[in-house]
C-alpha cells in the first residue's frame, strides 16, 4: 500500500501542468485577446466567419490579433500588461460593504498635467468589488464611415478629468471626451461646481454617455484612468442607495449628487467600463487627458 502511494505521488508530482495559454479573437463580437477558453468561446460562438486561435505567448496572440486589422488611429503606443474589463452597473460586492475613496490630494503643475490616481488602499478596494475581469483584452477599435470607433457594436470613447491644485482654494478642473481625431464630439470644457480631480472624472463619464445617447449609441465602451468612477458605478452606488447614501462606515457620500446623474444616465444604455493605465502611451486616453487639461485651462461657467 505504501509502495503504491509512493509511486502515484512520484508520478503527480512528474506530471507538467498545463500551460497557460492565451486566445486570440481576430474577428468576432469584440476582438482581442482572452486568457480562458470560455471568454474566447462568448466572443466567437455563433458569430459569422469568427476567426480565432490559441498561442502559447501573448505577443503571438496580439500579433495575429493586429494581423486582421486595419492600423486605426487610435491604437495604442504600447500594449498594457492588463486591461480590466468592469461589466455592466449594478454589480454588487461580495461581502455587501461598500468605501469611498477620498478625494485626492494630488497637487497639479499650471498645465494640469496630473499624474495617475494612486492610493493605498486603491488595490484593497478593487478586490472587494465584484465584477467580470477579462485579462490582456485592449482590443484595436475599427473606424466607421460615422467616424466612431468600434469594438464589436461597441462604440468607443476614452474619457479624462484633471485638476490642479486639488484640493485647494485656487482648483481649476476640466474634463475631456475623446472619440477619435478630429471628431466634432471631441469635449474639452471646464468643470462647473466644486473643482476637484474625482469630479471631473465622473463628469467626464457623464458627458460621454449624454453624447452617445443623442447619436442613439445603445452600447458603449467607456476607457477611463479613474477605478473611483469605476467602482462607484459598477459596485458602491446601489450600496450608498440602499443605506441612504451613507458610506459604509456611516459618513455621507461625497459625490452625492455627481454618482447620482451619472447613475441616472446609465440606465437606458448598455456600457462596459474599461480601465486603462493613466499616462503609460495610450493615444486615445493621452488625448483624452489633452482635452482635459485645456478645459481647465477655460474660465468657471
């Protein structure tokens, strides 16, 4: 017996494990690359003509990836190591508690050019929400004749919020919505109200969806630097709503009134919430940021 139990450990213990593979989607619902086959299967089961396949290194897989598609002009500089895909809102957490983050006390130079949102608890929050998380998928977007980027029916907008001197008396915020070159939705304004970096983050959503709803966009593709918008959208609101906005450890929810009209305009559109590195190269969020920092720059309406 002992024998025999030694010779079946010996042998498990021989076994290699299977490698991690990576699925590359070159045509299907949203192309990109997938870590599981089941993420892969969503994209290309029964869709026409899908064209997929399985590779052992991820640069293989966005090299087959690209092979299919057209350079459009806002791909990015520079691949990102993992882009978290955050499903639709109304995703609850787990142990049903929810934590604001506070406002940011990041002190930005006279261009606003502000560095990415960090925080010590950022990473402890992201792992109390609950939401599909797709690894390495930044799928290239194609361009349409209506000049909007797609992934799939997705349409795409990267958006951005700056602030300088966050924080203080003399804070200017602006928000930024970036389509593609030359768009005529492209926005650059100055934020109205309390001028803060977490505010115009969640305006700058804001404004994104408005304009899609009036191009009648039903789904779409939000890229954001900001996991706070994120979270909050997708896991704390229905939390602070139910405890009568109230945060979890039963202080008043800060952005109140800015979660509420972005909680409002999500509900009659289907949008994935995306979130990118802030200032790693990616064209589309370093315009995003341009627009931004130029409409702090405009005077208060």
């Amino acid at each position: 017996m002992l024998r025999w139990l030694v010779a079946v450990l010996s042998h498990s213990c021989l076994v290699p494990r299977a490698a991690s593979m990576f699925y590359a989607v070159r045509k299907g619902r949203r192309t990109g690359v997938y870590r599981t086959w089941a993420e892969c299967q969503e994209q290309v089961n029964k869709f026409p003509s899908a064209s997929f396949k399985k590779f052992a290194t991820e640069k293989d897989a966005w090299a087959f990836v690209r092979a299919g598609l057209p350079g459009p002009p806002q791909q990015p500089q520079q691949q990102p190591e993992a882009a978290e895909a955050f499903g639709p809102p109304a995703v609850t957490q787990g142990n049903g508690s929810q934590r604001e983050e506070p406002e940011l006390n990041t002190t930005c130079c006279s261009t606003c050019k502000r560095p990415y949102e960090r925080s010590t608890n950022e990473e402890q929050i992201a792992k109390r929400v609950k939401h599909d998380e797709v690894h390495s998928v930044c799928s290239i977007p194609t361009v349409r004749e209506d000049k909007f980027s797609y992934m799939g029916d997705f349409a795409v907008v990267y958006t951005d919020g700056c602030c300088s001197s966050n924080g203080r008396n003399r804070a200017r915020a602006g928000i930024g919505v970036y389509w593609g070159p030359g768009h005529p939705l492209n926005t650059s304004e100055r934020l109205p109200g309390r001028q803060t970096n977490q505010r115009a983050e969640i305006h700058a959503a804001c404004k994104a969806i408005e304009q899609a709803k009036s191009q009648n966009i039903k789904k779409l593709i939000i890229y954001t630097d900001s996991k706070f918008t994120i979270n909050g959208i997708t896991s704390w609101v229905d939390n602070w709503k139910t405890n009568g906005w109230r945060t979890s450890s039963g202080g008043s929810v800060i952005n109140k009134e800015d979660f509420e009209r972005l909680d409002n305009l999500v509900k009659d559109i289907e949008i994935q919430w995306m979130h990118i590195p802030g200032h790693a190269g990616f064209q589309g969020n370093e315009e995003a940021d341009r627009l931004a920092r130029e409409g702090a720059c405009k005077p208060q309406c």
